[in-house]
C-alpha cells in the first residue's frame, strides 16, 4: 500500500517563484556570454564557468523555500567553489604538454564525463542538505532522505522533460512558419540570446510547479516505485540462476567477452535499485507482498557474487595489462558496490524488521559515492594519472618490454600525465630498460601528431587463432598500418583484439582468402583479397554473423562447402549488377543459421 510522504509540502509564497525566475535569466544570460566567448574566455576556466552556471543556479531554485536563506547562501557557495575547483582541473589536466606552447583545450573531451559525474555528486550532496535542513539536525531520519531525494529526482527529470518538450515545440512552430516563407522564429531559434535564456526559465518553471505542487510528485513516485518492485521477482531468479550456472559453465566464458565487469557491476545496480523500490522508506513492512520481502533478501545475499566476480575480472585484468583509465573507473564503481553487498548481506541476515539495516548502509554508500566522485575529478585519484604511473611501474619492472611498450598511450590517451611521462623517458633515467626505452620515447614524441599515425599499430602472433592450428597466415598479409573506421576486425588495430583465422579459397583461383572473425567483440567477419600486384585488401563482410558463435564453430569444424553463384552477374560499364534472387534461402542473420542448422537435424527417434 502506497505511503505517505514523510515530508510535508512547504508553503511557497509568490516572492519565492519571482526570485526563481531571477535566477534563471540570471543563468541564461550567463550561459550565453559562456557559449559566444564573451566571458570566461581563459581555457582553465571555461570548463569551471560551465559547471558552475549550469548547476549552481538549480541549487539555489530547488534551495529557495527550502532552507533558510543563511544556509542556502552558504550552500550555493560551497558548491560553486567545489564545481570550480572540479572543471579548473578536469581543463588542467587536459593540457597539451607537447605543444610549444602548451595549449589547455577550450572543452575538455572528457567535458560529458565531468559534468555528468558533478550531476551525482551534486544531487546526492543537495538531498542530504535539504534533508537535514528539513529534520534541522546534521543527520536526518531515512524516511526524510527518502521523500527528499526521490522527489529531487523527479522534479528533475520532469523539468528535463518539459524543456526538451518546448524546444521541440519551438522548432514545431519555426518549421511551420518556414512553410509560408517566415523565417524570423528560426533565426531567433539559432540565437543563444534568446535559446539560452529560454530552456533556462523553461526549466525553472518546471521545477517551481513541480515544488508547488508535491502531491504530484508524491503519486509519481508511488506509482513509479510500485512498478519497479514488480520486476524484482523476474530479476532475482534470472540473475541467481546466472550465478548457479558459473560453478558448471565456468568463467572461461566470462573472460572471453572482455566486458564481464561492467555486465556483472549492471546487475548490482540493478538488483540495489529494484531492493530499494521494494523496500521504499522501510515503513512499508509487512504490507509488502512476501514474494517481494523474499526475492529482496535473496537479492541482498546476491550482490555479493556478483561483486566479487566483477572484482576477480578486474583483478585478472590488471594483472596481466596493469591499470587504465577505464579499469579505474570500474574499480571506483567496484568500491561503492562492495558498500552495497556488504552491507546488503548485513541486512538480509537480520531477523528483526524486513531489511531494517538497509537505511544505514544507503546513507554510508551515499557518503562513500560522493568521496570516491570527488576523488575521481581530483589530482588524488584521477584515472590518467594512476594509469600513466601504472604502466611506466610495469616498463621498470619488466613486466612489459620496452619494445612492446605502448608509448602512443602516453603521447596521446593519457592527458598531461602520459605527455610528462613521455617525455621523462626520453632522459634516459628510467629503469633498467632506459636506454631503449629512451629511444622509443624520442621516436614517438618526433612523429606527426596526424590520426593515421595513432592507427599503425603492429599485430601480434598470440593475438590471430589460426583454423586449422598448422596453417599459417601468408607472411604477404600486412601486421600494420591498418586503419581505423575502415570496418577492418579489432585484432588488426588495437593490442586487446583477437581474432580467429580461417584459410578459405572463395574463387577458386588456387590462392587462399583470409576469412577473420573477431573475438569477444561486436565486429563483423570479413574477407580480405590479395591482388595480383600482391596488395591485400577488404575484400567482403559478413554483416549477418555478428557475435554469432554457431558461425564460427561451423567453420572451426570445417562443416561446409564452397558453392558457385547460381546466377552469373550482369555487369553494366564494368560495374556489376547486385542481384536478389526472390525464393531462395538465405542466410541473413546468426538466428537464421540457428535455424537452419536445427532443420537439418536429423528428428530424433
């Protein structure tokens, strides 16, 4: 049964909305001088100009009525201080070394990141204060952070919801006025003068009916919350049957998609989300069904395979490659999932209350995720910075030899670090390998810094599965200089690629093709050629056989046959006519060759 909110509705007096929407013209003015370069100008600041006028101003709407004045100005600065300090670095960091001279690019590539990440930080921190605003204590009870944060999050995603809907229906009406030769709404359209300014107000808005209105909000949320626990029964049994399986599938399996982490870290998000949608504020109680209070501790009891199997998948992975950016983040989202199956097993293993220890551990987990973002967007544990320092520990340890080094990673994906790093070992005082280290290093940082350079990568043997095991790739096929966005498989352009192999004659001409099918990744097999100046080309692509291991095990099996084109092509000006032949069976996808493989079976007796 649906609960009341813990949260009574504030009164909010008409100086209130006036003084919001101050504040939104306030922020689209600012946004636009940002956006037209007419202030904040300096790159190391324009990122944290950005931050701050995009999310402070929410801060101080949603704040307006909420806490007293005192605290909201005191808040509002603390949280622009910090979203300052959060883009001066994330532009810092991005700085181009190498230039002469240095350049600090004016939007970071990592710009989405940051600014989703201070999204978080933001909204956890926010529900936190106005919690203990409203309870006026440091601490708030659960049930407050509860109503508190679900209907931050509400009014914001609604707030999203009707800006997004009135630039639609502005462009509407611009498109419309174009019919008839009117074009002044498209311009103004194209004026951030006037677009800026307006989603801003149009936001505000939404977030002002919204706060006015939290009876709304409150059925929303009922509703929302009611639907989502209803999954827990379907999510529970598939994800516990994914586990019972491991044990007599084994992980092999799971390694091979070099993506286990992140689908393994999906389900823990998943399963904590759902458990709380069941569990709600915990007043709930025995008014949930009981197919609910069971799938919801078994949940509890799950997350913590699935986070120790995430953890052994990084832990594989960094010690055979070392850290990188990406397995960074991973092990930060690692860190707040063990808060969660820690305490989550703490909760199920309860017999007092359904889940009554649930409220403490999303508090911590809270605290935790705020620490672990702020220590991501920071000098202390900035991903680059520790993978950077990572692998040159792995180059003076010889656990990689400097000729396999993968110097280009520091010149080019590893921000201002990779580029100090680089250009240390160019000195020539780094571990017992300097020496040659040092050459590699001057080599990498002497070449043009063109996009074809980044893609001559050399392919390794241990990488390429041969079909069968004695043949062997012609040594005419190129190791390198393959490019990217060319469709060609992964093994060809990055050292995580791998591929299997099979030597096919296609034509007939007594010269085998290359048929290559990657491994692990969503890559489509093709056909490379060898012209009769000796030139290996693309030749053919199988988009169909996609991740399709009924494919290759067909292949590997050698259970098939080379047949001639039932019909000869036509060929106008040099060029063939493609021809669809209507009635005939062909395969056009993974399932289709399912399909017809299971056809073909012989029926049992």
């Amino acid at each position: 049964m649906p609960i009341m909110p813990a949260v009574a509705a504030p009164q909010t007096p008409k100086p209130i909305g006036l003084a919001r929407a101050a504040i939104c013209l306030v922020q689209g003015v600012l946004l636009y001088l940002l956006f037209a370069d007419k202030a904040f100008t300096d790159p190391l600041i324009h990122t944290a100009a950005l931050l701050a006028c995009g999310l402070v101003p929410v801060v101080a709407i949603s704040g307006l009525g909420n806490l007293r004045p005192a605290m909201l100005g005191l808040w509002s600065a603390v949280a622009a201080i910090v979203l300052t300090m959060i883009g001066m670095h994330a532009a810092w960091r991005e700085t181009l070394l190498l230039e002469v001279p240095a350049i600090t690019p004016k939007w970071p590539p990592m710009l989405a990141l940051v600014c989703f990440f201070s999204l978080i930080i933001l909204f956890i921190a926010h529900s936190l204060v106005l919690s203990a605003a409203h309870d006026r204590r440091r601490l708030a009870s659960y049930a407050t952070h509860f109503d508190i944060a679900w209907k931050l999050f509400i009014q914001l995603a609604f707030s999203v919801f009707f800006t997004g809907a009135l630039y639609l229906a502005m462009w509407l009406g611009a498109s419309l006025f174009n019919l008839v030769k009117i074009g002044f709404l498209t311009e103004l359209m194209k004026s951030s003068a006037f677009l800026n300014p307006l989603l801003a107000c149009a936001f505000a808005c939404a977030l002002h009916l919204t706060d006015v209105r939290p009876a709304i909000v409150h059925g929303i949320r009922g509703l929302l919350l009611v639907l989502m626990s209803w999954l827990l029964p379907v999510a529970t049994p598939l994800i516990g049957g994914f586990i019972l399986c491991l044990p007599f599938t084994g992980l092999d399996a799971l390694w091979a998609t070099r993506h286990a982490t992140v689908a393994l870290l999906a389900a823990v998000a998943l399963l904590v989300v759902l458990i709380n949608a069941a569990w709600q504020n915990g007043e709930m109680g025995d008014s949930v069904a009981p197919v609910l209070r069971l799938c919801a501790r078994i949940a509890c009891v799950l997350l913590l395979p699935l986070t120790a199997i995430a953890i052994y998948a990084l832990g594989l992975r960094v010690a055979d490659h070392g850290w990188t950016s990406d397995r960074i983040f991973a092990a930060a989202a690692l860190l707040v999932a063990s808060f969660y199956a820690l305490g989550y097993i703490y909760a199920a293993i309860d017999k007092g209350a359904w889940l009554r220890r649930v409220a403490p551990v999303n508090l911590a987990a809270a605290y935790a995720a705020i620490a672990v973002l702020l220590a991501l967007l920071s000098p202390l544990a900035d991903p680059d910075r520790i993978a950077v320092n990572s692998q040159i520990a792995r180059l003076e340890s010889g656990a990689v030899s400097a000729s396999e080094f993968d110097y280009r990673f520091l010149k080019r994906q590893s921000k201002r670090y990779g580029a100090a790093a680089l250009l240390k070992l160019k000195e020539g005082k780094t571990g017992p390998q300097a020496t040659l280290a040092a050459e590699h290093a001057t080599r990498i940082l002497a070449e043009s810094d063109d996009y074809n350079m980044f893609e001559q990568y050399t392919v390794k043997p241990a990488q390429l599965a041969m079909w069968p095991a004695s043949a062997s790739l012609p040594a005419s096929f190129p190791r390198s200089d393959w490019k990217r966005n060319t469709g060609v498989p992964p093994c060809l352009i990055e050292a995580q690629g791998r591929c299997d192999v099979f030597l096919i004659d296609f034509d007939a001409d007594g010269k085998n093709e290359i048929l290559m099918t990657a491994i692990g990744a969503f890559s489509a097999p093709v056909v490379f050629s060898q012209a009769p100046e000796g030139k290996w080309t693309l030749s053919a692509r199988l988009h169909g056989m996609v991740q399709c291991p009924l494919f290759v095990d067909t292949l590997k099996r050698g259970d098939y046959k080379l047949v001639a084109p039932r019909t000869r092509q036509i060929e106008i000006a040099g060029v063939p006519l493609r021809m669809e032949t209507v009635g005939a069976q062909s395969l056009g996808s993974c399932n289709d060759l399912i399909n017809a493989v299971n056809a073909a079976k012989p029926p049992k007796e």
